[in-house]
C-alpha cells in the first residue's frame, strides 16, 4: 500500500448554504500541510543545495493536500488535510473486529434467501495483495448460492501486477465471456480492485460493471511511470467503491471515486480484511449484481439496513 502524509492540526469549511459536523477522521489536519508547502517551496529556491531541494520535495509530498466532501441532506461540508496511513490502533483492530464480521456473515444467510436469485451472468473475483483465491471462496460460495456464475482468477497468489498477473487476468477475462457469451462482472478487494478498474478501462466491451472492495486506487505513491487515478480514462462501466473509515491497512481516502452517473461509493463499518465475508459489503454486492445491463442505479440500502451504512464521501480531488 501506498504511504501518505501526516498531518496535525485540523481546518475544515462549509459552503452552499449549510454548515455539519465531520467526524475526527473527516477533520484532517491542515497545520502540517502547511508547513509541508513550504518546505518545498524553500526546497526549490535560488540558492539552496540539492540535499535542501530534495528534502523540500520529499516533505511535500508526504503532506499533500486533499480536498474530500461529504453530502448529507443537502448540505456539503468540504475538508482539506493530508491523507494518513491508518493509525496503529486502527491496524490492531483489523485482528479484532474481524471474527466477529465471520460470525455476522453465517448469520446473513435467511436475508439472502429473501433477496432472489440473480440472472446467472459471469462474475470474476479477484483478491488483494498476498492473497490467493482461498480469500475470496465465502463471497464466490454466496453469489453462487444466489444464481451467479462466480469465477475465481486462478492465478495464484497476488503478488503484485507482475508480467504473469496482469496477462493472465486479461485472458481470464477473455475466457470467460467467451464462455458465457456475456459480459463480465468484476469484484476486486483491494489490490484486486486496482486491477478490476483498468481492466475496465482496457476492455469495456467485456466487462457489465466493477465493484471495488477498500482498494486504495487513489493512493499518493504509485510505481514510477503510472499515471494518478484523476489522469487515467474515466470509466464507461459502472463502478461502485465500497470502503470503511475503519480501515485499518488502506487509507479510505485513497479508495472512494468521483460520484457521477456511472460511479458511486458505499461506505461501511468494517475491517479491510474482512471486507469479503462482511454483511454490508455481501448485501451491497448482491444488490449491485442484480442491477439492469442497460439500467444501472445508484445503490439505495432498504430502510432497515441502513444502520449498515453511512453517508458516503465524494471525491472532489486534490489542492
């Protein structure tokens, strides 16, 4: 996972019309980010030597400032701050809120017996990083049960997009339409999102929609020679993220996308680990999946789930 920026102090504003309150998280500090500028600001001046230069630079990038905002009833409110790796309390938690998302999931299945059979169309499941298809047998065990064709990527273990990884995935994908002569649905938790949306990018034609799980597209550091989330194509398929501001391994900032026609984010409260087995996630899934080819919709929680979820953020980009 990429590393992001510290920051201290906070500063937050509204506009349009309203003012809300933003959870500590939502208040991300802007005091650091300051101080970051300017220290790649002095890093570039007349005079200064390459070790100041580099230092100024490095600094800025790790303070980065973000602009995130969030919607409820009407009212926007706008934060700016730093993205920040998740704290060690948070990476502790993943280990303890985890068997109890397991427990929760068994006890899913009467509500999913409710929710129908789905049109049996391809799903391919693709895992996070150092995991193998064994992370992803409860999820595709449910979509089967409720009718879908569910695959998993047969690549082994995800090591990263290695030569192998990446060619190998584009062939799955192939396969599997030309198999079932349909297009395909792409479910991808956290590395494997990052991987799910260019293969979106790279194949529409064979891909229906793709459905993310904490997967930290929008991370600062990226390998050398890709481009940033906001320079890439936009998406033509429809493409819901689904994230947790308790994540513990990848930051929630990096995983939520620009709200538009086709593209939405979903947030529930959750470990990153157990995002496959997580009822919230697996009932947002389904109802994703059993969306129209030709008439997708915003993801809308029934009234007595909606204590799963919580508002959800939209991306408005960097400062």
């Amino acid at each position: 996972m990429g590393r992001s920026g510290e920051a201290a102090a906070t500063a937050t504003r509204t506009h349009q019309g309203g003012s809300g309150d933003v959870d500590a998280d939502e208040e991300e500090g802007a005091g650091e980010e300051e101080g970051g500028g300017k220290e790649e600001g002095v890093g570039r001046e007349e005079g200064r030597d390459e070790e100041d230069g580099g230092r100024g630079e490095e600094e800025g990038k790790r303070s980065r400032r973000e602009v995130f905002e969030i919607e409820a009833g009407g009212r926007r409110v706008t934060t700016i701050g730093a993205t920040r790796r998740p704290s060690c309390s948070r990476q502790l938690m993943e280990t303890a809120v985890w068997p109890f998302e397991v427990a929760a999931f068994w006890g899913l299945q009467p509500l999913l017996r409710a929710m129908g059979r789905g049109d049996e169309h391809p799903v391919l499941l693709l895992p996070g990083f150092a995991a193998s298809d064994r992370s992803t047998v409860p999820l595709r065990w449910v979509l089967r049960g409720q009718g879908y064709w569910a695959h998993a990527w047969q690549l082994g273990r995800n090591v990263g997009p290695t030569r192998q990884a990446v060619s190998g995935m584009r062939r799955r994908l192939k396969e599997l339409h030309a198999t079932h002569g349909r297009r395909v649905s792409i479910v991808g938790q956290s590395l494997g999102g990052i991987y799910s949306r260019q293969l979106a990018r790279e194949h529409p034609e064979l891909v229906r929609q793709v459905i993310t799980l904490g997967s930290p597209y929008r991370m600062v550091e990226r390998p050398q020679g890709t481009a940033a989330e906001h320079q890439r194509p936009a998406q033509v398929v429809p493409a819901t993220s689904i994230y947790s501001r308790t994540d513990g391994i990848a930051p929630w900032q990096t995983c939520i996308d620009v709200v538009g026609p086709l593209t939405e984010n979903i947030e529930i409260y959750g470990s990153h680990v157990g995002m496959g087995v997580n009822p919230a996630v697996v009932y947002a899934v389904l109802d994703r999946l059993a969306q129209p080819e030709d008439d997708w919709q915003p993801f809308r929680a029934p009234l007595p789930l909606r204590a799963w979820y919580r508002r959800a953020a939209n991306w408005r980009g960097a400062a």
